[in-house]
C-alpha cells in the first residue's frame, strides 16, 4: 500500500553525549547507528558532490578553465556554474551531460534511480558511527538514505512507490488527468536534494542550538509534491510550545543570520517574514530549491503524516490533488499570500469532497484510527502512524475524469459557503463556530489537528467571488468537454512541472 520509508525529512535525535538538556533524553533514538570505514565516508563524501554537481545542472567552466567552487559548511566543495544557480527546477537537464542513472524515469520504468550516495557500504567491523549533527570533536557524519522515490517509514514493509498501483484509466479525461500526475510528480533527484540541504542545514544550525531537530515537511514528504514544489523545514528547538511573535522570531533572526554569514556561499535571499508564524524564506544554490523554515510548527509535521497516509490509501487520490493543485495555480486562486488558496487548503478540499460522497473514496483518518492520529502523540513516533493503516477499499469505482467533475460541481453548487466548515476530521460538512476565527470568514477550512482555519487567508470578497467563479466555469467545461486541455494547458503545465 505505501512505498518504503526511510528517515528523510525525519533527522534522528543525537547522541547522548550531545545532549544539555533533558529533551532528547526523553525520547529514544530511532536510527540505528550506521558503521563505515573511513575511506567509505570520503567515498560517500565524493559521491555527494558527484551527483549535487549532477543535480544541479551542466558545470560549466571559468574563464581560467575551472569550475567555481561551492560548499555546505565546512565540507569539500560542490562543483556548479554561475548557470546553475539560476536553475529553478523548471528546466528539463541536458540529455547528454547527464549520466543515464539519475535522469528521470517513467513511473514504472526497470531502470528506476539509485542514489549514489547508498553506495557505500557499511561495514560491521568498522567502529566510525554515523549521526547527523555530530559534534566537531567527533569523527562522525550521516549518511541518509536516499535510494527510494519518498522515504521509508521505520520498521514497514510496504512496497516501494514506483511498486503502487495507479487507477486505470478509460477515458479521454482520466487518460490526461493520469499522464499529467505521472510527468509532474516529484521525482526520487528532486528529494534528494531537499534531503541533502536539510542533513546539512541540521548539522550547522545545531552549532546554535545543539539539541534541535529540522525536518522536512509539507509537500515534499506528504505524497502530493510535485517537481517544482518548494521546501518546508520545521526546526524544533524544544519540546514546549514556542511563541511565534517573540521566540520563535528571535531564533529565526539568528538563523537568517547564519545564513547570510556563515552560509552565505551556498544559501541566497534569506529573508525573515513576520507571519503569523513567521519564516525565512531562502534558496539553496547548491539543491537549486526555495525553502520556508519555521519554528516548532508541531502541527505541520503531524498533518504531514496524515496527509501522506490519505495520498497512499487509495489510489486516485494523488492524481486527483496534483492535478487541482496545477489547475488552482493556473486560474491564480493557489496563492495565499496574495488572499486566495493556499496548497494545504486546496489538498484538505480534495479530502472533504472524496470523503462526502455518497459512496465514500475515504474515511476520517482520525476518527477510524484516533490512537494513530492522536495530536498529543510525540514526535519521534509520528512517522510510524501511517504503518498502522490498512488500505481503505471503497465501493465508488468513478474513474478520475468522473470525479475531476465531481469536485467542481461539489463546490460551484452543492457546498454551502456561508454556513458550512470543511472537515477532514470529520468527513463532512459543518457548522461554522461562532468565533471570531470562523464568524464573518469567506472561506472555513478545519486544520485536522489544531482546529483553524487554513483558509484564512481569503479575506476579500472579490477573491472569494474569483474562487467561485473558476469552479463554477471548469465545472460547467468539463461537464461538456470531457477534456483537461479546456481548463488546464496541459503542454505549458507540463514544460513548468
């Protein structure tokens, strides 16, 4: 049911020796040591730089013949070109400078990618210890696994992603909302280079805050990415909630400090934004991808795992996200800080409408499996939850086209904007509380774990009428056309991935 999971975008806790405070002691290590040979950690060292140079686009040279050095921290440095850094993830690589290995492969190609960084085998005689964020009076580093499309959940046996089964497609409209999902989903290189900033973001910020923790949330990690999604970190600095206009803005200033400092060589444009959870906002020059980094946003890694284990249970619903996702972005209404949807939102839409049906394609998560989704549940064993869920086979066999439709007519029609709440929590429709965080709102989408609203951001009647409007418009095409190409260029969406 669900691919192989690994500790991607999950950091292992450090060892004891680091620890000066009782929070990690706490909570156990999950990963186990991995043993290698000191010349097996410069091979993976060589690798790394190997396959970012790779990555991140054709190395051109200097006019002295040379290429232009670029490192994460202290490490060796990562060969890319002044080209390179300007590559936005929107541009295919050049066929012929890129080895056959990591360019990218059909969904169910033989031939599908494997890291070069797995290569190094560890080996159990060996007593160099690998954990991320070791200290620098330690021979240590991590080396995360980064062989498989979406990473593998501890102790799981499900099979790998490009194993899972997709739904057949036997018309027109299924047929493209099907191709679309298979081009433009994220891609095992476009996690690995997430992965990689991460491990090393972790490793350099933990010399400020040596018992933190940064993982990798959001779209990159839930099953609903795509090749052009940016990067959501959530840095944990302690166990207790961390207040969002004074701390956790402070801690975020020391950051964009480091990085327009000590990081500066790699990291470019990191601003602070004072949000109602604030976040820097950066691009990696080496991974080639536009980051948000918060602070403790616990919910953002609970939801992310709830949202990954509605991506996995049944099979239509991550074609059926994507290609909202890319249709929302298209007609301008998939942007929250300019008052429309945010991504989160529009995912949590998709959910409400599959689980509403009159034959449901979902059910509540949280209400079938509270003890998996439980909001109290510590954050070591969150990643676990989705191992516990079986696959939920519904009854409704609609094909994608069919229920394209259905989600569009469901909200230019049917839903009641006025009086009702979005629930995923739930799986259904309900009454808005009258509070101020619902009373007056254009827009009321429940947040599963914390109970706000992620819709908040639609907050001018003239941007909520636009929403209307697109649903009503692509309902009523579709409805007629029984073709994507009417709502969604589908060549220019595919060029932009």
């Amino acid at each position: 049911m669900f691919p192989n999971t690994s500790n991607l975008g999950c950091p292992p806790f450090p060892p004891k020796y680091q620890q000066q405070n009782n929070f990690h002691s706490k909570v156990p290590l999950y990963v186990q040591p991995v043993l290698l040979s000191h010349q097996q950690i410069i091979n993976a060292q060589i690798n790394f730089q190997n396959a970012m140079a790779s990555l991140s686009g054709n190395l051109a040279t200097t006019a002295a013949g040379t290429t232009q050095p670029l490192t994460y921290g202290n490490a060796s440095p990562v060969n890319t070109s002044a080209a390179s850094t300007s590559f936005r993830g929107k541009k295919r690589l050049n066929e012929q400078s890129v080895p056959y290995v990591i360019k990218r492969q059909r969904y169910h190609s033989p031939h599908r990618e494997t890291s070069v960084i797995n290569q190094a085998v560890p080996s159990p005689q060996e007593n160099v210890y690998l954990f991320s964020g070791s200290s620098p009076l330690v021979n240590v580093c991590y080396v995360p696994d980064l062989s498989v499309r979406v990473p593998r959940l501890q102790d799981t046996s499900f099979p790998d992603v490009t194993e899972t089964t997709l739904p057949v497609a036997k018309d027109k409209l299924s047929q493209q909302v099907l191709e679309l999902f298979q081009v433009c989903q994220q891609q095992t290189c476009d996690l690995n280079r997430k992965e990689l900033c991460r491990s090393e973001l972790q490793r350099e910020i933990q010399r400020i805050f040596p018992c933190s923790r940064l993982f990798l949330v959001g779209s990159s990690l839930n099953g609903f990415g795509t090749r052009t999604s940016d990067g959501d970190l959530c840095l944990v600095v302690k166990e207790e909630p961390v207040n969002q206009k004074t701390e956790a803005r402070h801690i975020l200033s020391l950051v964009q400090k480091l990085f327009s400092t000590k990081l500066s060589g790699y990291i470019e444009r990191p601003q602070l934004i004072r949000a109602k959870v604030p976040i820097v906002k950066f691009r990696d020059k080496v991974s080639c991808v536009e980051f948000d980094l918060n602070v403790n946003n616990i919910v953002g890694i609970r939801n992310t795992f709830l949202l990954r284990t509605y991506a996995y249970i049944e099979k239509r619903v991550r074609p059926l996200v994507l290609v909202v996702k890319k249709w929302a972005s298209f007609h301008d209404i998939n942007d929250a800080s300019r008052g429309t949807l945010s991504s989160y939102s529009l995912v949590l839409m998709v959910l409400h409408y599959l689980q509403t049906l009159p034959e449901p394609i979902l059910p509540s998560l949280q209400k079938k499996y509270p003890e998996s989704f439980d909001p109290t549940m510590q954050l070591h064993l969150v990643h676990q939850a989705p191992s516990t869920i079986p696959p939920y086979l519904s009854k409704n066999e609609s094909s994608l086209g069919e229920l394209l439709i259905g989600f569009f007519k469901y909200y230019a029609t049917e839903f009641d904007w006025s009086n009702q709440m979005i629930s995923v929590r739930e799986a259904k429709a309900i009454p808005r509380p009258n509070d101020a965080e619902w009373r007056n709102k254009y827009i009321c989408v429940e947040e599963p774990f914390d109970r706000t609203n992620t819709a908040r951001a639609v907050h001018e009647k003239q941007k909520f009428d636009t929403i209307k409007e697109e649903f009503l418009k692509s309902w009523q095409i579709l409805r007629d056309k029984k073709d994507l190409s009417f709502v969604l260029p589908l060549r220019a969406t595919i060029q932009r991935r």
